[in-house]
C-alpha cells in the first residue's frame, strides 16, 4: 500500500546519479558511464577553478549530458540499418576523421542487410554524411537541453547539455562553435566522455593518448594540460573502477548547491525520464505520459486516495524505463520478431525494476514496473507471478499500458479503434487482466468521452 511520504530528505544527486544508468543504456555504454564521466569532470572542473555554483551545474550536466540520447536511436537504425546501441557505442571511439568516418559506415551500414539495401544505405551517407550526422546531432542536443529545462534544472545545464558536440576549432556539431563560444561544461564533459570511452575499451593509457590526439582540435590544449596532469596518478584511474563510485560522486556536489528533492521536484524527474523512454522510437511517442494519464483515471474510478494516484501516474511515466536497453532494430521492426527478439523485449520490465530499485525514493513503484506485463493466470513475464502475486496497483498499470498500446499505431499494424480496443480486453479478463480495472477504465473513458457512452 502506497502512501504520500513527509517530506524526507532525498538528494537530487541520489535520483539523478541512479537514472543516468538508463542513459547509459541508450548509449550502449558499460553501466556507469555517466558516474564516471562526472567524476572526472568535476575533478577537472575544480582542477581549473570553476565557482562553486558553476560547478554545481557541471555535476548536473555531467550526470545528464545523454538525455537526448534516444532521440536519434530510431533515425539511425532506419539510416545505418544498424543496431542504434552498437552504434552509438562505436561511434564515441572515432575521432571524426574523414578516413575514420568513412570506415565506421563501411563497417556499420547494413551489414545483416541485402547487399542492394547496403549499397544503397552507404551511397546515402556517402553523398549526404555531413548534414546527416549534424541531423542526428542536432535532434539529440536540443532533445536533452528540451528535457533537462522541463526536469527544472537551469539554463547553463541545458546549454551545457545542448554543446556537448562542439569542439573548440569549430570542427564539432551542430553548430560548429568555436573556442570560448562553448559552454565550459560541454568542453568538461566531452573530454571526459572520450577519456571514459576509452579507458573502459582499451584502458587508461589509450584516454590519455586520445585526449592527447585532441588537444587542440576538439578540446582546449589548456584543458587538455590539466587533465594530463591529474591522469598520472594511478588512483585517479582506480577509484574509476571502484565499487564506491556511486557513493563518492555524492560527496562531489558543492554542499551549499545541494539539491533536496520534494514530491514535485520527483514528478518531474519522472516525466523528464519519460520523455526519454518516449523518444526513443516513433511507435511509442507519448506512450509513457498515456499510460500515466489512463492509470490515473482508473485509479480515481477505483476511489483510490490522491497521494497513492501520485505515485501510480509515476509508475505509469517510468514502466517502460528499460525499452531503453533494446534496440530499435527490434522495438521498430515492421515485421514479426523472432523467439530471439523477443526474448530480448521481455527483459525490459526486468530492466525498469532493476534501474528504479536503485532509487529508495521509488522503490514503491518497482513492482509496478517490473510486473507491468504478468498475467493473472502466470502466462505473463518476466517473472511468471500469477493472481495475489501481482497487486491491484500492477494491475492498474497494466490496464492502462495493454489500452494505449492496442490503441496506438505500432511498427506492424495501424492503431485500432478503442471498441475494439475494450473488446480484445475483455477477452482476457480475469486470465491476463483484472475486471475491476476494467470496469474503471470504460467509466472513466465514458466521462472524458473517449468512448461514446
Ligand atoms: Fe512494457
Ligand atoms: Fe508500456
């Protein structure tokens, strides 16, 4: 039973630093990218003496710097015919090169597709590369500096965020700044990120000669002196890899800047991360807000109190949290998935719960999100619960995830209309869904005129 909480004292920091493993996952980076690119930032960021209140946005910005990473995942899929995490993963390892560029689509571009569909996909980027990938930079800045204003965080952080693909000799994307043009954030993060990028692949000698590489073009060599400087010594490397980062990242915001997150400050959080997950692919755009919006009203129908709808309107934003982790060469396929792939979509729920109970503030809507696809009669998944094992609250969420997907456009059919939406549904009534749900959610349609009454 969920109940509004007093106001405890829960640390943005906390939140945040426990999300940016979904970020992670978009970027088909090993977990704790995000963790371990505002540690060094912020070690970078004192180490050239940023004020405090900047550096209080930088440890935002840093724990954020992906939140428009999905935006571009269904675009790079359709353009690469390619999985969009191997991709983003490889993409971070080149130097933007023209002969490096040129060998990543050779190596990237359709390589399980038709050789006439490979051809095709490459004389495309061939002919039209640089106003692609500026495209595909593009969506995926404004997207997270869109994001990042809406979870309430300041300007700097969202034009931090929206820089991040610059570099200082104007060589970087989208808009080709130069030198000081770029916010001092985006030049932190960027360095960091390539740092992190190679030292997880290859190890710390490889960053410090990649940053090394590019002193000069794409960071400043002032910058790149300082990070030299601090990179000789081995804990630097170390606590990288320690099982305390978490912990030690905390301690890093300046303690007069800390954030302390109230109950509105986590309904944000929670859409802000849901615009991520909804980004991700054409066929779920607003899906997550749906669910939020349907479990809302079935739970007011049920005479549920409104502090507990609170918490089931964030379950409803964030239960699809690990679609994050799955490719969009599987999530917009336009034909049937094979048993393989669909393995790998049964493991988002998994995927929801695990990154959510990293988050004390949330654990009340783990189950909510890690049960949203069980079926009363234990036929569901990822864990197969049955009847009692699965609560009126799950059940609420899956009401209201089954309506909006059956009544939205998916990558192999048209949306139905919602007669026969409620008539798929009341199929499995009592098997895969509950019946007092149901009967909440035709009272709350017929009141919002959804459906004719
Ligand atoms: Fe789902
Ligand atoms: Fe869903």
């Amino acid at each position: 039973m969920i109940s509004e909480r007093p106001p405890i004292q829960i640390r943005s920091a906390e939140l945040i630093g426990a999300l940016s493993h979904a970020l992670d996952l978009t970027e088909g980076q090993p977990r704790g990218h995000c963790s371990r690119v505002c540690w060094m930032g912020m070690k970078l960021g004192k180490a050239i003496n940023m004020p405090r209140y900047e550096l209080s946005d930088l440890y935002y910005t840093l724990l954020l710097k992906d939140l428009g990473c999905s935006s571009n995942a269904a675009r790079i899929c359709q353009l690469y015919l390619t999985d969009d995490l191997k991709f983003k993963a490889d993409f971070k390892t080149i130097d933007g090169s023209l002969s490096q560029a040129l060998r990543f689509v050779l190596s990237h571009t359709g390589l399980e597709s038709s050789m006439l569909d490979r051809i095709r996909a490459i004389v495309n980027i061939m002919k039209n590369g640089g106003e692609i990938s500026r495209d595909l930079i593009e969506a995926r800045c404004h997207r997270g500096a869109d994001i990042a204003r809406q979870m309430g965080f300041s300007d700097n952080v969202a034009d931090a965020i929206q820089n991040l693909d610059e570099h200082w000799d104007g060589s970087g994307k989208p808009e080709g700044k130069v030198r000081r043009e770029i916010p001092v954030g985006s030049q932190v993060a960027l360095l960091a990120q390539v740092a992190d990028v190679f030292f997880i692949s290859q190890g710390q000698e490889a960053a410090i000669k990649e940053v090394s590489l590019r002193s000069g073009t794409w960071f400043d060599a002032d910058l790149v002196e300082v990070f030299l400087g601090m990179s000789q010594l081995d804990e630097f490397w170390e606590l990288l890899k320690s099982d305390d980062l978490e912990q030690r990242i905390m301690t890093l915001e300046p303690e007069e800047h800390i954030r302390l997150a109230d109950q509105d400050y986590l309904d944000r959080v929670a859409k802000g991360f849901a615009m991520v997950v909804d980004s991700k692919s054409p066929f779920t755009a607003g899906h997550s807000e749906r669910v939020a919006v349907f479990a809302d009203l079935i739970a007011e129908k049920m005479g549920y109190e409104p502090s507990r709808r609170r918490w089931l309107r964030r379950a409803g934003l964030l239960h699809d949290l690990g679609k994050l982790a799955i490719s969009n060469q599987i999530l917009d396929k336009p034909s049937r998935l094979t048993e393989a792939e669909y393995a790998v979509v049964r493991t988002h729920p998994r995927i929801s719960g695990e990154i959510l109970a990293g988050i004390p503030a949330f654990k009340d809507i783990v189950p909510m999100a890690a049960g949203h696809h069980e079926r009363l009669d234990g036929k569901g998944y990822p864990f197969g619960l049955y009847g009692e094992q699965i609560s009126l609250d799950t059940r609420i969420i899956t009401m209201a995830d089954v309506f909006d997907s059956l009544s939205a456009d998916r990558p192999y059919r048209k949306a139905m209309p919602i007669e026969q939406v409620l008539q798929i549904i009341s199929k499995d009534l009592g098997k895969a869904f509950d019946e007092r749900c149901f009967e909440a959610l035709i009272k709350a349609l017929q009141q919002t005129n959804l459906k004719a009454a």
